[in-house]
C-alpha cells in the first residue's frame, strides 16, 4: 500500500533535489530525477534513494543479471528468462495499491535501456564495435521505494513511499520542505551555481559524416530501406583540475536552464551519469484497467533563428522531405503498437509544429487503448512493459523497416551507440509507465570501468573529464548533405551551447 503527504511546495525542482541532497555526488551516491523542465511534461519524479535501493544491471549477449545492494554485488543466472521475462516477473511481485490515482508514480523501476538492449531484442545482426562495451550496462535500474512527485502545474508535491511503516520518514521529508521553502527564494531559476569551464569540444568529421550520408542514399535507391536515422558521436572533454568545481549536477541545471525539456533526466547511476534534455516521448502508458498508450515521435527540426514565428517553421517543416519522414516512421509505429493492443491505435496529431526555447519540432502522436474485455491479456499490468519491449529500438532513431535499418545503420556507424537514443524513464508498480528517447543528451562512464570508446588513451587524455554526446537525423532520398549535416550541429548545439556560453541562460 503506497503512503503519501501533500504539499504545496515554491521550491523549484533543483532546490527540491539538492534539500534531499543531490549534490553530494562525489561520493559514488546514486540518485535519479526525471524532470518535466517545460510543456507538454507534467509531473518530475526525484527517487530518494536507500543504502540498500536494489539497482539492476545487464549487459547485452550475457545469460545473467547483477544485483547491487547496500554495497553487495550479487550475479544471478537468467536461466529460462531473457532481461525482459526476468524483470516482468520481478514487478509482478511489486504491485502495488492505494496510491493516489491521478499521480502516475507510485514507486518501482528508474532507469535507461540502451540502443543496444533494443537491437537485441530485435535479434538483428549487429556485432560490437567498442572492445570494452561491458563498461557501460546495457539496463541500469533502480528500485525507487521512496520519492517526491511534483505537479508541475499546480506546485503540488506528494512524498510518497511503497515501504511498510514508512510514515515517519515521509512526515520528516515533508518538514525539510516546507522550511526550506521559508529561506528560499519565491521565483527560483535553474542556474548553475559555479563558474562555467568550456570544454574542449570534438564533434563528427563532416567530411565523414557527409560521405556516410550518401553511402546511406545509395543503400535507399538500392532499396534496402526507405529511410535511415544515421548518427555520429561528439565528445565533451573537461579538465580534471575544473571538475571539483564541476560537478554532474551543476552540468545537468547549465542543461536545464539552457535548454529546458519536457522529458529532461538527470540519472546518476554508476558507473553512467545521464544528462538529458528529451524533446521526445517514447511511450506512455497509464495503469490499468482500461490502459491508454501514448507515443510522440519526432522527426524535422529547425532552429528558432532561421525561423522565428510558427507560420515560417510550419513553412519549413512542411515540405515533402518532412513530411515523407513523419509518415515513415508513423507507420512504423502504428504497426508495433497494433502488434500488442490490437485494431484501436489511432494517429491523434500528424506533424504538427511544436515550439521548445531553441528550435522548432514536427512532432506526431499515436495512441492506442487496451480495452477489449474479450482479451483478458490486455488488462494485463505487464502489457505496457511488452509493448515497450516490442517497440524498442525507438523507430524514429532508425529507420523504415525498422530491422534491416538497423543492420544497415551498424555498418554505417563508427561506434555502438550505447545509451544514445535508448530510452530513460519508469516502470510504475501500478502498471504505469512513461519512457523518453534519449537524445540531446551526453553521458559519462566513471573510468574505474574503463573506457566506454574502447580506444587506448593517450597519458595526456588522462587530464579530461570525457562526456558523449550523440546526434543524427533521418536519410531519405531527397535529403540534402549539407542540410542534413547543419540539422546534426542544430541538436548537438541544443546541449553544448549550455557549456560553451559565457553566461548563464
């Protein structure tokens, strides 16, 4: 049974994070939030973390699963299970009850899975270009028993735990809110609080990347796929002698405040930190009876200084290109919803422009509902999960047909894309849950683990704090090179330009 109290909290979401302490983060401290920083995002859920918060880990090809718990590490074989089964039936065993229905987290898991774990599940041909893969789990998940659940609209906070007997922690986290509210400013902003440090920056070779798009063109003339989503990594290297004053969490609110997102994460769950500033809902699903599923596909960006006012964006958006694009991939993904929940998927808004701070976005949105009473598998809590499990890798980070872009997309790219448009998000212990794609995002692998390039580092590279980031965009027939290489820098500049400003957003 989920115990709860209600507040209605000034603080803004940062301030919350750092009265439970979020910025104590040199201590290998796991935290999680998944922040709703701007519309349509609703409700931020900051996880308060245990000693003995169970995290999960799975590497892509292995027959276990890692449990680390209050500073034990324990190896469990999947046996008959793949990572999927074995964590259906893990959260079969969490359900839970009595939590506030309106609220979409109760409690359960937090985490990411990587591009990899989708292509995976595929069973798509695809070998591992990095030598140390294993440095960077392929599932990285966190039992979340206790949180605080913020209303992003009307302020309202709910401190929430799924443990028996919890009441007094709940009435003591509620009190450290409500006095820090008493010091704190009324109007509070999301700003770093050190001097900035810029980063040495390595983006893409154009030359490359300019000769990958059109090997890519000629593989859809060839009539291999109809569209290719092909990508490129960029690394951010911070000097260690900055990053005492550095540290992930003053990085993740320079994100924040430059680029505020609806599905916006920070995740520090080692040995990865997450940073994302997610433009893009990857699937929602409500808990059930009567489950809905949502998911918001992006394809076509614009920068807002080329177009400033909706009706030039909805110009430039608008052209066969984009269009050709968005229908693509649509149908893509009516196809892998329809494969789950049945006839009731319906296309609710096609390519309509939506406006974030920095650029313009042609974005989708597909819905399906679980209802029929004759098919009692779709009152199923774990539907969701299946469905999530279906649909992965996200088809607007691939291509059309999903399955031979992806193999087409392998031979294509320099390096395995990771975590990079994997999807970070929950999975409710009341059936819910709501997944991002992780794009406009960078993310770092603790280098006690080793490298997560795989590549032998020079003794002056040891200087650097190595952050990566990933950017792409969708190949078709009528793409332009150089067109397609400046929508590249537009996405990755959505992010950097939070470390490469001199003031604060």
């Amino acid at each position: 049974v989920v115990q709860t109290s209600v507040l209605v909290s000034r603080l803004s979401i940062p301030q919350i994070c750092e009265a439970i302490g979020v910025d104590n983060d040199k201590s290998n401290v796991d935290f999680v939030l998944l922040d709703s920083a701007a519309n349509p995002g609703r409700y931020s859920i900051i996880g308060c973390l245990l000693p003995t918060s169970m995290k999960i880990q799975y590497f892509v090809g292995s027959s276990t699963i890692s449990l680390l718990q209050g500073g034990r590490q324990i190896t469990i074989s999947l046996g008959p299970h793949n990572v999927w089964s074995w964590l259906a039936e893990l959260m079969e065993s969490m359900l839970a009850s009595g939590g506030d229905s309106t609220i979409p987290f109760w409690g359960g898991l937090v985490g990411y899975l990587s591009y990899d774990l989708g292509v995976e599940t595929l069973q798509s041909k695809h070998h591992f270009k990095r030598q140390t893969r294993e440095a960077l789990p392929d599932v990285n998940l966190v039992m979340v028993e206790r949180s605080i659940v913020v209303d992003m609209e009307t302020g309202v906070a709910t401190v929430q735990s799924i443990l028996q007997n919890d009441e007094s922690w709940i009435s003591a986290t509620a009190r450290t809110l409500e006095e820090r509210q008493s010091y704190c400013p009324l109007t509070p902003h999301s700003r770093g609080g050190c001097s900035k440090a810029n980063p040495i920056l390595i983006t893409p070779d154009k030359d490359l990347y300019i000769s990958n798009i059109k090997k890519a063109q000629e593989l859809l003339f060839a009539g291999e796929s109809y569209e290719l989503c092909l990508t490129a990594q960029t690394q951010l290297l911070f000097s260690k002698s900055d990053t005492p004053s550095q540290p992930s969490w003053e990085l993740y609110k320079r994100v924040r405040a430059a680029n505020p997102a609806p599905f916006a994460a920070y995740l520090r769950l080692h040995p990865a930190t997450l940073i994302s500033s997610s433009p893009e809902r990857f699937l929602s699903y409500s808990r059930p009876p009567d489950q809905r599923f949502q998911l918001r596909p992006i394809k076509g960006t614009v920068k807002k200084d080329v177009c400033s006012t909706r009706e030039e964006a909805e110009e430039v958006l608008g052209s066969a290109k984009e269009v050709g694009e968005n229908l693509m991939i649509v149908d893509l993904i009516r196809h892998d919803l329809h494969g789950v929940v049945g006839q009731d998927v319906a296309v609710k808004q096609f390519c309509g422009v939506e406006e974030y701070k920095t650029v313009w976005q042609l974005v989708s949105v597909i819905e399906g509902r679980a209802s029929d009473a004759g098919h009692p598998h779709l009152c199923n809590p774990q539907l969701g999960w299946e469905v999530l499990r279906q649909s992965l890798p996200p088809g607007s980070m691939t291509g059309a047909p999903k399955k031979r872009s992806v193999e087409l997309l392998d031979s294509l790219e320099e390096t395995n894309r990771g975590i990079y448009s994997g999807v970070v998000g929950y999975w409710d212990v009341g059936g819910g849950g709501d997944w991002s794609v992780v794009i406009r995002s960078c993310f770092k692998v603790d280098e006690k683990d080793g490298a997560c390039d795989g590549e032998q580092r020079e003794a002056s590279e040891e200087l650097f704090e190595r952050w990566h980031l990933g950017a792409g965009g969708a190949i078709t027939a009528l793409s332009d090179p150089e067109a397609e290489w400046e929508e590249m820098l537009t996405k990755l500049q959505s992010v950097t330009r939070a470390f490469t400003t001199t003031e604060e957003s």
